[in-house]
C-alpha cells in the first residue's frame, strides 16, 4: 500500500467488511516524514458514521481494490460524524 494509491482514492467509500453495511470515506492522504530512509510514511483520515468502532484492524476495500487490513484508530465524534486515523510508516 502507498500514499499513491489512496491519494487515486480520495473521497472513494471503503467498506468495512466486519461490519455489515458500513462505509468510511477516505477524506484525507497526508505525507509525513519518514522514519527510515527509502521508506514512505503517510497517513489517511475516514470518516463514518456512528457507532464508533473500536481501535483495531479492520479489512477495508473500494470497487477496484482487494481486501485491505488497516489498524483505524477513532480520532474525533462531532455529531453524527466519526473521524478515523489510519498511519503508515
């Protein structure tokens, strides 16, 4: 997985396959500075809508992509609108 490739993703909606019938959109692909040289080190941000899933792994896949494990973690509720956290280093 590359930043490339959700960055071709933005605003496409992933559904989580552990949860029947939910989506979370992918709303943001920031870069950020990688640990290691050679490596890429970026983070993405969802949003869905409650309930809030808890911190873990969850498989996520669009139309055009396969099953995707990705550790969210729940940043942020406003209303009825849950911000996720997703980061890659």
């Amino acid at each position: 997985m590359s930043r490339a490739f959700f960055a071709a993703r933005l605003r496409q909606r992933f559904a989580v396959q552990e949860q029947a019938g939910l989506a979370l959109e992918l709303c943001e692909v920031e870069q950020l500075t990688a640990s290691l040289p050679g490596h890429e080190a970026f983070s993405l941000l969802f949003h869905g809508p409650r309930p809030i899933l808890p911190q873990a792994t969850y498989t996520l896949s669009t139309d055009d992509s396969g099953p995707l494990p990705i550790f969210l973690v729940p940043l942020s509720c406003v209303g009825e609108v849950v911000q996720y956290q997703a980061v890659f280093n």
